[in-house]
C-alpha cells in the first residue's frame, strides 16, 4: 500500500514516514493481497490441505482504525494523540484513509478465505481507545462495510471481531455484523453474556496471565469461564495473545482441558 514499515523487537511495527496529510493519505495505494503477499496464499492453502478437517485454519485482519493508528502515530503509542488530532481537527483526511484500509481489509479477507481460511478474525486493537461517540464516527461504520462487503461475496464465511478493553463498546460491536464477539479478560463473561444477549455468539476469555499459575489454577479458570459462558455459542480462548514467557506445557495443558470439556 506505498507504507514502508519495520518490525522491531520489542516495539512492533514502526512506520518510516508515518500519515500527517490529505497529501500522504493520496500516497496509500490499493491493496492487492495476490501480488503483494501471495505467501499468505500459498500457506493458507498448504495449512488447510494439512489439518484437513481435523482443526479449523483461521485467518486475520486488522480493523481500518487500528491500522491507521499505527500509520498516523508512526507505531505503537500510549496516549494515541497524533490520530486523535488527525481525528478530531481533520476528520476528512482520517476518514479518507479509513475508507482505503476498509476496502484494502475486506479484499484481504476474501483472499483469505478463497485460498483456505475457514474462518477470519478482525483484530481492532485500538479502537477502544476512543470514546464511544467517537467509535461510532471513525469505526463502527468501517467494521461494518468490511462485514456487508464480505458477506455478499463469501456469505457462509464466519467473522469474529475482537476490539481489547472493549467493555465500554460492548453493545455496539454486534451490530457491524459479525458472527462472533471476542472479549477481553476484563469483561466478566456472565456479564458480556447478558449484555450482548443469547443470539450473539461469544468467544473468550481467558487471562493469559493465568497460564503462568498451576495446572490446576488453570482448570479452575477455564471451568469458570466455560460455566459462565453456558452451554452454546462460545468459543473457549483466551482474552488476549499469549505472553512471552508463558510455559508451554501450560498452554499444552489448556488445550488439553478445553478438548475434555463436554456440555
């Protein structure tokens, strides 16, 4: 998309020339997932042909927001302010860029499910940043155009949004659409079940901090969760990515116990 961007250890992506004006967002070019990554095509399909249908391949995306997030402030950030005055002083420049990595995420996701992605997660890290009055300006609007635009193409293909810290937004995320709502560990999960209600599918929401404490420690967790989760439309998972550091025969013994687990 014309983004030159590093990975860095320890601080993630960093973006050399990160977007200020109307001028840059100009520069971002369309996305054209098959000549621009066509590895990801080429895994997905051999990844697919390997489990079979033993496990599910899942796919991923980031939400337009968090990824002009990351192009604005040039990174990660704390206080998020270089977006927030890109926001809040020159809507029509954000909102530009926002409408290109919607339709950028949406190609992508379509281009990962015609090359074996059975199901596709859109990660939209940072939009919990914003107020809710704001999410429903520089968001909601764009999730849901990805979700409408997917689904006239690959209606039978589930989508599951996860927006961390999203406790605040939590009625506002099923109406973009999607198939799944992901909750972080701070949403108490009888309570994200009541307030999204029983036609929403949940998934979550483990700790990963949990993974560091004793088998049965975990168990305890993992039980709490499922019970409070009930008996359908829930994905057991943890709440957010593993930590480093975590022992593996602890993430071992999740799967373990979330493979035993019976309604």
């Amino acid at each position: 998309m014309n983004i030159p961007f590093d990975i860095v250890k320890g601080k993630g992506p960093v973006i050399f020339n990160p977007i200020k004006e109307a001028a840059d967002v100009d520069k971002v070019r369309e996305f054209v997932p098959e000549e621009c990554i066509p590895y990801v095509g080429e895994a997905l399909t051999i990844l697919r042909q390997e489990v079979k249908n033993e496990a599910a391949v899942l796919g991923f995306v980031g939400a337009p927001f968090t990824l002009a997030s990351y192009v604005v402030e040039g990174g990660s950030s704390k206080h998020f302010s270089k977006i927030k005055r890109l926001a809040f002083s020159k809507p029509k420049v954000l909102h530009a860029l926002l409408q290109k990595f919607t339709d950028s995420m949406a190609k992508y996701i379509q281009y990962q499910a015609d090359n074996g992605a059975q199901v596709v997660q859109i990660f939209d890290s940072w939009a919990t940043e914003l107020s809710p009055v704001d999410f429903d300006e520089f968001s909601l609007p764009y999730l849901k155009q990805i979700v409408d635009t997917v689904k006239q193409s690959h209606p039978e293909l589930p989508l599951i949004l996860y927006a961390s810290g999203s406790g605040g937004l939590l009625e506002r995320l099923p109406s973009t659409g999607v198939d799944v709502v992901s909750l972080d560990w701070t949403v108490d999960m009888a309570d994200g079940r009541r307030r999204l209600g029983p036609s929403v599918a949940v998934q979550g929401n483990v700790d990963p901090g949990v993974l560091f404490g004793s088998k049965e420690f975990i168990t305890n967790r993992i039980m709490d969760t499922v019970r409070k989760a009930g008996s359908g439309k829930h994905i057991l998972n943890l709440g957010h990515g593993i930590v480093v550091g975590t022992p593996e025969e602890n993430v071992a013994h999740f799967f373990e116990v979330a493979k035993g687990i019976r309604y």
